[in-house]
C-alpha cells in the first residue's frame, strides 16, 4: 500500500494516526453514541439479543459478519455488542466499512466517521482498492472489522448471496468470522429514511466463530474466495432458522 497507490485510489480520505489521544477521542465519541444507540434500542424500541456473551468471551482478530438491512446496522448492532469490551481495550471496537458517498459529506461527519472508526469503500473501485487492502491490514494487526458479506443492503429483507471479497479479506488475513443475523433494524431506519422511527421489535443473535482452515491451503482466486463466503452466508442463514425457533417459544 504505498502512498502513491492509496491516492490513486482514494485521494479524498486519509487514514488517521491512531495514536494516544485520537484513542481517548475514539472510545469518548464511541460512548456517546452508544448511550444514544442504547436509549434508541431499549427504551424507545424492544430489543433483545441472543450470543452476546460469544463476544465478551472470543478474542481478537476477527470478522464480525451479519446481514445488511440498513444504512446504519452496524452502529444499532456494535454499539451494544462491543461497548464494553471495546471501553477496556481499543482494539475491541470493531473497524466498520461505510460506502464513503454516503458518510463522509462534509468535514464534521468525516470526523466523527473517523472517530468512530470507519475505513471508507468506494462504489465501484473493487475488491483491491486501498480502503479494502487497509481492511486485511487491520486484521493481520489483530483487530476486530465489521463487514456485510452480501455487500450491499437487501431491499427485501432477504438474505443475498455472499461476495467475494469477504472470503478475500480472510483468506488473506488468516482470522476466523463471527456470524450474525438480526431483523427488525430495517423497520427503525427503513430505505431511504434518515429518521429512525420507534416502537418496532428487534431480534439479533451471534453465533460461534466460523474457522476457515481448509480453504487456507487453496488458491488465492475467486473460487475459493467464493466459498469461503459462501460458509459464512450458511452460517447466517442457520442463524436465521434458529432465531426464528427461539422466537416461537
């Protein structure tokens, strides 16, 4: 990832320095925003959540990998699930993935996107661009990243196939995934709404790390890429089954 390289690819976005005090800002900004997420979730919603305790006990680096509903369910999802293991150690708060139209419009949100630790992709620009190189290099580092394998929202509720360039990002770093399945987040912040509504019911469950050992012998080519994505997407869709079993008790 040479500097030349990253601004060919990305010349409007420059990683920050991650340094002592940008740190203290992070997990500050990042427990606002939780306090925010948790009035939003808990009080003003009905939310429950199944696994949580899969978080508190495995240990970095990973892929947290759930299904992608809306704009914002990462920060629904995150906010709660890493608070506090994130607020003891930095490293615990997941790097999230924003497409960069979206988040970074103006200075003040490029900030706080910044803060709350987001490494802006392009629409458009592949599995290889820099932010995406910048993806595996969190991991190889140790780090927890969040990524939607269907790699972009499902307008219908329904769970898509998954993209290569999840399996990419893991074959290359070498980490397991944590899966995870939620409904109802798409009813607080539908499709284009930017207001999040209340009163509606949210169900999100964590299931046990997914190890990927088999493929790591394999190629580095799209197949196995594919494949590797592929059983995550499994994963999901069991989570799905299972919710739904719970649910019915």
């Amino acid at each position: 990832m040479a500097e030349k390289e990253k601004n060919k690819i990305v010349d409007h976005w420059n990683a920050p320095k991650e340094g002592f005090c940008f740190r203290v800002m992070s997990k500050f900004v990042t427990f606002l925003t939780s306090l925010f997420i948790w009035i939003w979730m808990y009080i003003l919603n009905s939310t429950k959540f199944y696994g949580k305790e899969i978080i508190r006990r495995e240990k970095a680096p990973y892929v947290f990998a759930s299904n992608h509903a809306t704009m914002f369910d990462s920060g629904f999802i995150d906010c709660i699930v890493f608070l506090t293991k994130g607020m003891l150690s930095y490293k615990f708060l997941p790097y999230h993935t924003p497409e960069y139209g979206n988040f970074y419009k103006n200075w003040f949100l490029s900030l706080y996107m910044n803060f709350v630790k987001c490494i802006p992709l392009e629409r458009g620009k592949g599995i290889d661009q820099f932010a995406q190189k910048l993806v595996t290099k969190k991991l190889q580092e140790g780090s927890i990243v969040h990524i939607f394998p269907e790699g972009t929202r499902s307008r219908s509720g329904d769970l898509l196939p998954g993209k290569v360039g999840i399996g990419k990002r893991i074959y290359e770093s070498k980490v397991k995934a944590i899966p995870c399945y939620h409904e109802g987040i798409r009813d607080i912040l539908p499709v284009g709404k930017s207001m999040p509504r209340i009163g509606k019911k949210v169900r999100v469950i964590i299931g046990e790390p997914i190890f990927f050992d088999e493929f790591f012998d394999m190629p580095n080519v799209p197949d196995t890429w594919k494949q590797i994505s592929q059983k995550i997407m499994d994963e999901i869709n069991k989570l799905k089954r299972e919710l739904h079993e719970r649910e019915k008790r």
